[in-house]
C-alpha cells in the first residue's frame, strides 16, 4: 500500500489512513476510523510533564470523574515510544510524596516482571504457568461480551470504552477480566484475546500475564470482587442504571462459595 505524503491537518491525516486501512483486519467486526489517541514522541512527552503523579497511591483505583489519577502513559511505553527509565526519572523529579513515587515505580517494576516472564517462557505465557487454584471453567467467548451486550450497564460500559478508545482503566480490566473468568467461566486465553485486539497498550507479556494473575494460574488466588468494591470505586453511577440481577451482590466468601464450589475439579 502506498500512502500519501502526510499534510498540515492531523485530524484529516488520521481519518484519510483509516479509510485505508478498512477492510484490512477481517476479524475486527468494526468499522476502521481514527483514534482517540494522539501518538508520536511530541505528544508522549507533553503527556508525561502533566503528569506528576501526586495522589496516585490513595487515587489509582478510582474510577469517579476528576480522580483518575492514573498516567496514561501506557500506550507510549507499550510502543518505545517513552523508556521506562526516562518515566521514572520524571517521576522521581516531578512528585514530592514518596508513597506516590513508590507506588508508581512499583508498577513500572510489574511491567519488567511480566517481559523478563515473557523473555523467558515465550509462548508458554499463553498457556497455564501454573495450576489453577480454583475450578476454572472453558467456555469460548460469547456474542453479548462481543457486543457488550451482557444487559449488565458496568461490563457493557467496560466493553464500550475498551471497544471505542483502545483504552480501559486498569481496575475495570481487573474487574472485566473477572467477569470473564470467573462469573462467565470463560477461558481466560479469550478474554486475553479480546483485550489484545482492542488495547492500544496491548503488551503480550503484560496482558497475558494479567489474565492469568486474575485467573490464579500464575498467582497464589484468583481475583475476584463484590458489588461494594464496583460501587464504591465508581461512586455506584453503573449500578444506579443496571436493572440486571447482580452477580456481584454479596461478601466475599458467599461469592466464593457461588463460584467456587468445594469438590468441583480444577481446570
């Protein structure tokens, strides 16, 4: 394919590749049209000086409007765009509380932890790295999480951003992830290939990793969460609308019981 000389409009440059590249990807069942990123070096290094990181360790699993204090430097670190070591240095520069800086270092140390995982075992981390802690189920992915159109409005909206933006909070991948595995017993190597195929800072190691993390197959537990945790982080603005009968509802251990029945056999 030949493209055209890139001209003075950004937008019109975006909307002209997409265009071109319509009908390229097959198994995406949507419709080829710009971003909602703006990528390149320029924008990865504005993004990175807003951001000091202060409140992170007290905010980073909120989803509540004006308190998601997370970077959204994924993207860029996920495509070289920015190192790893330049973002820590910033960050080392630019935030004064050291929980902060800890907490966010920690996380960039996840991230070194699932591609020296990754140097190691190769394919391997597309399957079990270890066996699972619960019962695990197999079922393929369904057309309502395709669609999401599970008639539940948090998974539905998980599954609209993700589909729309490339991007999604990292507790509600957590919590969508869950869902998925646990409540649905779906095998988890779909949701990771449903993840991969939409997220802009789809990382192989990072996110087959996280799968099998949540999944208990490269963990000590699977994780899971009630309808307290979903609500308390989103201020309840998902639960206000759903008018679903809630999986979620429950403390932990009725939870587990529901899904994790003693005596079934592992996966």
């Amino acid at each position: 394919m030949i493209l055209p000389p890139p001209g003075p409009d950004r937008q019109a440059n975006r909307r002209r590749l997409a265009e071109l590249l319509a009908g390229l990807y097959p198994e995406a069942p949507d419709e080829a049209r710009p971003g909602a990123w703006t990528g390149g070096r320029e924008a990865a290094r504005e993004r990175l000086a807003r951001w000091t990181a202060q409140g992170y360790a007290a905010t980073r699993n909120s989803l509540l409007p004006g308190h998601r204090n997370v970077s959204g430097l994924s993207p860029f670190l996920r495509h070289g765009v920015l190192s790893l070591r330049e973002v820590a240095a910033h960050i080392r520069q630019a935030c004064p509380e050291p929980a902060d800086r800890s907490k966010f270092w920690a996380e960039l140390g996840w991230r070194v932890f699932w591609q020296l995982i990754y140097r190691v075992r190769g394919r391997n981390i597309y399957q079990n790295l270890e066996a699972p802690k619960v019962p695990l189920g197999a079922a393929p992915w369904p057309g309502d999480l395709e669609q999401g159109r599970t008639g539940l409005a948090c998974m539905d909206a998980f599954v609209a951003e993700l589909k729309s933006t490339g991007w999604l909070h990292n507790h509600a991948r957590l919590w969508l992830a869950a869902y998925v595995v646990h409540f649905r017993k779906i095998r988890w190597q779909e949701g990771e290939r449903f993840f991969y195929r939409h997220l802009l800072d789809g990382d192989p190691a990072s996110n087959a990793l996280s799968w099998q993390w949540v999944a208990s197959t490269f963990s000590h537990k699977p994780y899971i969460f009630n309808r307290d945790n979903l609500e308390r982080h989103t201020g309840g603005r998902y639960c206000r609308t759903c008018t679903a009968a809630c999986p979620f509802e429950g403390t932990y251990p009725e939870i587990e019981r529901r899904l994790f029945p003693p005596g079934r056999p592992h996966a």
